[in-house]
C-alpha cells in the first residue's frame, strides 16, 4: 500500500549554525546540546537532532521499512524567528536543501517552505520560487511566529497566494507566547500541553478572522488529529452561535471550516479514543497520515494505524488516498 507522510521534519546544519548564534530565543547551546526554546525552557537534543539533520539513505531505510513511500519535508521553528535578512537566507537555503532530496529521490519527498514572515512580501517572492520553480506542496507555518500570529491581516495576501498557487498550509505547533504556561518546563509548555493550545487559539482565530470565508479555496492541514478541536467541536459551535459577537467575523459556523477548508493528520497521537472521536466528528475524509518523524516513532505510528478496527477501505483513505486528493487540487 502507499502511504504518505504529512508531518515529516528536517534541520539543515546551517539552521542550527544560526540558532547557535543567535542572541533571541529559541538557540542551540552545542556545549549543553539543548535548544533553548526560552529562558529556562530548554529541550535536549542528542540523537533527535542527528536525526533530523540526516535526510539521505539511512531517512529512505527507515521509510522502506515501515513502507513510507513518500514524505512531505517540513522544518521545525527556528527559521521564522531569525532577523530578516537571515531568514530569507535560510529559507531559501532549507528550501533548497528539500529541493534537491525531491530530485535525488524522485517521487519518495515533496517540499514544503519556510518562508521569512516577518516581511510578508519577502514571504509571498520565496513561496511563488518554491512552487513555480522548486515545485512544492505547501507553505509549512507555526501557530505563532514569535511576535506575530498568522491570523493578522497583514498575512492574508499570503493565505491568498497560497490558494492562488494550489498549495495547502500545515499549521504546526510553536511554543505559545503566553508566560504563565513557562513555569513548569519545556515539557508543559511545549508538546505536553502548550503546543496544542496554541494551535487551537490559532486555527480558531483564522476561522473567526474569516479568512476561510476571505480565501475559500484555501486548504489547510493541522496535526495530532486535530489538537483537542474534534473533542471541542460542537460545543465551540454551541456556543458561538448562542452569543454571536461583531468580532467573530466567520460567515459559517466552526465546524463548517473542518469540512470544507481544513484536514488534520495522526502526527504524534496514538490514541484509539482520540482517532475515533475524529472520525466520527470530520469524517474518515478528513484524517491523513503524519509521524511527526523524528519527534516521534513513527513505526509507532503506523502500527497504531494499522491496529484500527477500520476497513481497508478506510485505511486506504488514512494512509494515502486522502492525501492524494489533497495534492491533487
Ligand atoms: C513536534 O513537532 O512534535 C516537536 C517540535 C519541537 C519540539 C518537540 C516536538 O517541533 O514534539
Ligand atoms: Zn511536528
């Protein structure tokens, strides 16, 4: 069977060269070999970053292994977040390192770019060069970019590109700008819990900005079957439609957005309940593989999903048919 890979991350050295010099957040300290995400919340490395730093022969082992046939790259936070010109630098090089793994494996990875947000018009030049020249997928963001949030109005022409250009947006997570979450860790205010909160604030702000309703061809996928959003959906929907407010400037309910707009994949969530709930709230349609590669196990992964009492049918939609669709627009 195919299988597609939605969430599947890789550092080039130089992004880590950077995150080594640079004075902000988040940096690599080589001597600790932590990423300081914060102060005081630091993420050791080790064997995780040797791994996402290595995208030859050993990566394509791995993914015939588990029969990954192929994998849409994407590059974890840290580039957004440099000054201007270092992040057009490094998202042109990031972008061109994916390029050239497309080439040299044809058909096992597809690339998806980083762009240098803080100038949207930067952003909007290297997205058109990396879809009509380097022939990418999609526009991998974070939920917030350090400073500024996606939902702004001054990244609507880039939702709007994006559309134009037939590529989806991935949203993934970011360590969330909200201080009080800091004091128990990285662990709390990253995966453990901040990271969905944090795409969840941001997948609902797009939707109450109404930039689905201002892009409607715009598609765009989130991860870990959709944060806790499935769960939430119906009362969210409840309830803004019990107190509308002038502010919620979505034409549609919320959920009409899950159906319509935006796709979630399995990255890092192993849970039968949390699949099921999903399934049963988007529909099988909606749901794509991720393995969150090299934050997770993505064996794990798979065999999570080939455990699902599901039928083949649906399997097939979940590991690749889903995504080919997606891909197809
Ligand atoms: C992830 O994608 O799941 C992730 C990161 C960074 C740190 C931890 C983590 O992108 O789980
Ligand atoms: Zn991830």
């Amino acid at each position: 069977m195919k299988l597609y890979d939605l969430e599947h991350h890789f550092y080039i050295q130089d992004t880590i060269d950077a995150m080594e010099r640079r004075q902000g957040y988040p940096n690599y300290d080589p001597q600790k070999d932590v990423i300081n995400w914060f102060s005081n919340l630091s993420m050791p490395q080790g064997i995780l970053l040797k791994r996402l730093i290595d995208v030859g022969e050993n990566r394509l082992q791995m993914m015939d292994d588990l029969g990954i046939s192929t994998a849409v790259l994407s590059t974890p936070q840290g580039v957004e977040d440099l000054d201007s010109e270092d992040a057009i630098e490094l998202s042109k090089k990031t972008n061109d390192a994916a390029y050239e793994l497309t080439k040299r494996y044809p058909g096992r990875f597809l690339g998806s770019a980083i762009l240098p947000t803080k100038r949207v018009d930067d952003a909007i030049a290297e997205l058109e060069r990396c879809v009509n020249e380097l022939g990418f997928v999609c526009w991998h963001t974070h939920s917030n970019l350090r400073g500024a949030s996606v939902e702004q109005d001054r990244f609507l022409p880039l939702f709007k590109k994006a559309a134009e250009l037939g590529v989806y947006v991935y949203l993934h997570p970011n360590l969330p700008e909200l201080p009080q979450l800091y004091e128990y860790g990285f662990t709390f205010a990253g995966p453990g819990a901040g990271f969905t909160i944090d795409t969840i604030l941001t997948t609902l702000k797009l939707i109450a900005e109404g930039v689905f309703d201002k892009v409607p061809d715009l598609k765009m996928v989130i991860g870990h079957f959709g944060e806790a959003i499935p769960f939430l959906m119906d009362r969210i929907d409840n309830r803004f439609n019990f107190l509308p407010n002038p502010k919620l400037k979505n034409e549609q309910l919320p959920s009409y957005y899950f159906h319509n707009n935006i796709m979630v994949t399995t990255s890092g969530n192993m849970s039968k309940a949390a699949f099921e709930c999903t399934r049963s709230v988007f529909g099988i349609d909606r749901i794509m593989f991720g393995s969150d590669y090299a934050f997770e196990d993505p064996k794990e992964m798979v065999e999570f999903v080939n455990r699902l009492e599901i039928t083949e049918e649906e399997r097939e939609k979940l590991f690749f048919r889903n995504a080919e669709t997606l891909l197809a627009k």
